[in-house]
C-alpha cells in the first residue's frame, strides 16, 4: 500500500542535517546510512549515499531520474 499524499514523502530525519552540512562544507565523502525506505527527494540530487543492505554499505551516487524512489 502506498504512503497518503496528505503525509507526504517519508524522508530520514537524520538525513537532512547530513545532506546540508555536506552541501555547505563541499565535503565528497559518501554519507552512511541504514534509512533504506527513506524516499529521495530533489535536495539529494548529486550526493553519493553509502546505504547499508545488511551486510555491507553500497555506494549509491543519487540522479534526477531517481527523484520519488527509496534508497534501498
């Protein structure tokens, strides 16, 4: 089932700290994270993630054509 338009996307809310601090710092280090089902949103266009699948951390560097998927 998917999320109501009314809440609107479900974004980690320990991410956004992260992704701004790095925008601000010009800091290209992957940021560590286990929120898989956070969605992406247009503000992490261009960040590499390093999303952990259980096992190890997988490197993801976010596109526009990934807007509105999940991390995981």
């Amino acid at each position: 089932m998917a999320r109501s338009t009314k809440k609107g996307p479900y974004i980690d809310p320990r991410l956004i700290p992260k992704i701004n601090k790095q925008k601000a710092g010009g800091n290209r280090t992957p940021i560590k994270t286990w929120a898989r089902a956070s969605q992406i949103s247009p503000e992490f266009v261009g960040i590499t993630f390093a999303v952990h699948n259980g096992r190890v951390f997988t490197e993801v560097f976010v596109t526009e054509g990934m807007v509105g998927h999940r991390l995981g």
